[in-house]
C-alpha cells in the first residue's frame, strides 16, 4: 500500500529516535527526516544528514513550523512520484505517490503532513497522543498516510527515557520532573553542581515557595519546558560519533 515511508527523527535525539522505532519498519523505501531542525544545533544536524546519506538513506532537515527545509523534501518525492508511473505503466495515467510519515510521538508528523500538502487537515498539537488512527490525506500526486505516535515508550527508562521527556515524546506523566531536569543541566548543560544550577535557574524566575525556599518542582519543569521550546538556544542532544 506504500510506496515510500519517511521515518522523522527528532534532531535533536536521530539515534534514539531510530533505535526506539527501528523494529517497526522495513529497510525498504526509507526515507529520513529530521525534524524540528530549528531547535537542534545546525552543524550536528548537517553531518547526521550526511551520515544517513552515506549509509544509503536520503535524508533531509525540516522545520515544519516555518516550512524551511520543506521545499527539498517536496522536489525529493516529486521525483519519486515520476518515477514510480514511469516504471510500473508508462502508458498510463500518473498515480500518485503513497508516503507513510512514521515516527515518535510528538515528533512532528501531523505538521509535516499539513506542510507537504499546503493544508491545515491534519491536527497537530504540542502534546503527544494528539493523532489518534491513521489518516490518508491527498493532494495532486501525493497522498500522505499521518498515523499517530505509535511506537511504544512504555518500557523507556534511564537516559532513553530522560531524552524522550526532554524532547517531549512521553507524557507528562511517564517521567519524574526533577530527574529529567538533574539529568538535562548535568549531561546536556555540563553543569558539575546541577541541583545547585536548576536552583539558581528557579531563583531567577522567582518559583519561590514557602519561607522563599526556591520550588525544586517548579524550577524543574519550566526548566525542562524552556529546553523543548529552545530558549536556552539551539541544542543536539545526540552528535553521530563521525563529527
Ligand atoms: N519548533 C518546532 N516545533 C515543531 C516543528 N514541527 C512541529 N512542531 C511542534 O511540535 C508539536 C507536535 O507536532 P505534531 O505535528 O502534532 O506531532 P505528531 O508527531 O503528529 O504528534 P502525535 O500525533 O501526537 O504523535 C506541535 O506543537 C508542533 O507545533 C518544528 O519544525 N519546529
Ligand atoms: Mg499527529
């Protein structure tokens, strides 16, 4: 029923990304988009698109949100689109391309849909478990299957889980707040004292609770919700080991 599947990939987590839905899919016809590109660090994201070119895989870097990136995406499975009628009856009339847009939860499917299609049909939301069944969606030569965030994260634990609440690609209620935010200042940001660090980023915004000890809880997750919406700048969790 499918002719291509486009595997999204957070930028900022492809190789957990990959490892958590890999059993999911066959190594034909994949195609590798790295998503929300513009809260990952550019040049970690060029080589992981390289590393996948040279594994076999195209690979392309969007920005659903602002559609850059997209465009490449577009002339990449227009090709494929001719191509496909050219093989299969040259003599009749164009059928259109089946995509299958397959990734984590929260990963950016349903906006890539909506960008790939010049639509807003697919709905889209900042929580995972927004898509619920799967979705075929048309236009011209493309239809589009957007599933929902199948893949299972019920069994993520320890640093798999710490990247997937980072990243926002398990619920709320998956993860210990105060761990992820300890894990994040201490691997991601470097900081030796990260309780000491997550503290002072509580007293700066001034989460105060009783007798003006600052709220560890609170300090957490807007801690860990600055990172998801890139206020602290654009950052690569995961580097390809060729960088
Ligand atoms: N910063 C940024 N945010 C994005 C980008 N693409 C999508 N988002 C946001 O990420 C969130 C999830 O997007 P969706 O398209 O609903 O993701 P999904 O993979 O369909 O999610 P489920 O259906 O819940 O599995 C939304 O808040 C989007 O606005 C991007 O390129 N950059
Ligand atoms: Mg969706």
């Amino acid at each position: 029923m499918v002719d291509l599947f486009l595997f999204l990939l957070d930028s900022r987590i492809p190789e957990t990304s990959l490892q958590l839905a890999e059993p999911y899919l066959s190594r034909m016809n994949r195609v590798y988009v790295l998503t929300k590109a513009d809260l990952a660090d550019p040049e970690v994201t060029y080589h992981w698109v390289k590393k996948f070119g040279t594994q076999g895989s195209p690979a392309f870097a969007v920005e659903s949100n602002t559609g850059r990136g997209v465009d490449d995406l577009i002339a990449y499975l227009e090709a494929q689109q001719a191509s496909i009628s050219d093989r299969a009856h040259p003599e009749a009339i164009a059928r259109p391309l089946r995509t299958m847009l397959f990734g984590l939860p929260n990963v950016g499917k349903s906006s890539l849909a909506n960008r790939l299609l010049g639509t807003s049909k697919a709905a889209f939301g900042a929580r995972p478990g927004l898509t619920r069944g799967s979705h075929w969606l048309r236009r011209g030569l493309l239809e589009i299957l957007d599933t929902p965030g199948v893949i299972d994260t019920s069994q993520a634990k320890g640093e798999v889980l710490y990247k997937l609440a980072a990243t926002w690609a398990v619920r709320d209620n998956q993860y210990d707040e105060e761990e992820v935010a300890f894990w994040l200042a201490k691997e991601v940001f470097d900081k030796p004292d990260p309780v000491s660090f997550i503290t002072g980023f509580g007293r700066s915004r001034g989460f105060l609770g009783p007798g003006g000890q600052v709220d560890f809880g609170r300090a957490s997750k807007s801690f860990i919700q600055c990172f998801r919406e890139g206020k602290f700048g654009r950052i690569s969790i995961e580097k390809p080991d060729t960088q």
